[in-house]
C-alpha cells in the first residue's frame, strides 16, 4: 500500500482508539491521533537504508518483531504492569502495516520468515524487472490494489467522520 494509505489508516485507529480506549481518553485527541499516524508509517522508515524496492525485505517488515512486541506487553499486563496500553497500540499499528503491504504490487510480505522466504500477497505480484511507471500504473489497476486502497481510505474516512 501507499504512503497515503498508511497515513489515513493510522489516523482513523487513532480516532477510534481515543473514542473507545479508555486509558487514551486521559490524553489529547491530537497527541494520540499524530502518534497513531507515526506508529502506522515508522515501518518504512527502512526506505532510508533499503531500496523502495526491497523494503519489505527487512527488519522492520518481519512480522516476528511486532508479534514478539505484542505478546511481551500482553504477558506484562497479566503480570499487572500497567500503561502497556501505548505499546500494544503501537505493536497492533505495525501489525497494521504489514496487513495493508499484503497488497503489494512488486513484493509480498515475508510473513513466515525467519521459518520461510517465500512471499505472501493478497495481489498478483509482478515480476521484480524494473517496471516503467507506466506499467507499474496499469499492473495496479488491473490487479485490485487500487480498488483496496480506496475501500481502506474509505474505512478511515468512516472512522474518522464518526468521531465527530
């Protein structure tokens, strides 16, 4: 998925979670929203370090690292840790990413890794030739990952417009 896409999913998580987690309704809608929208697209902070192309093939893409997260955080509050609240929020936002990078167009997502390599897409993935921008257009088109992303932005959108 796309930049916008994460964006607007991290935005409406973050509306809904304000709304309806009780421990961020201590906090302002801004300060959970802004850190909903950075949770939603850290992950490909890796573009710094990795091409655009193979940037589902790093740490930040392996879903082992957000899940081990998650399952800390969820371990630590049955011990009674308190305030996981915003780790979790964060783990489930990465999660989130990497559900939405299921539809690639180039690259799926190493969803089994380290056990496997192989690639998982919910989309036809084309061949990793480097693609003219053209062809990279109508391979988005033809295989559904337009239809995807502007049914997720919708979502977001009705999450967003039900806050208010």
């Amino acid at each position: 998925m796309t930049f916008p896409v994460h964006a607007a999913v991290g935005v409406g998580v973050g509306i809904l979670a304000y709304k309806y987690v009780p421990a961020f309704q201590d906090e302002r809608v801004v300060l959970i929203v802004l850190l909903a929208l950075l949770f939603s697209v850290w992950p490909d902070i890796n573009v710094a370090w990795k091409k655009m192309n193979q940037h589902h093939h790093d740490i930040t893409h392996y879903p082992i690292f957000p899940v081990g997260i998650l399952a800390v955080a969820v371990y630590s509050s049955i011990l009674g840790t308190e305030n996981l609240e915003f780790v979790i929020f964060f783990a489930i936002l990465w999660l989130l990413h990497l559900c939405l990078d299921s539809f690639g167009v180039r690259e799926g997502m190493l969803w089994l890794w380290p056990l496997s390599k192989k690639e998982y897409s919910v989309t036809k993935l084309s061949n990793r030739v480097k693609l003219e921008r053209r062809k990279i257009t109508a391979h988005y088109f033809k295989h559904g990952v337009f239809v995807a992303e502007v049914l997720v932005v919708a979502a977001a959108a009705g999450a967003i417009l039900s806050s208010f």
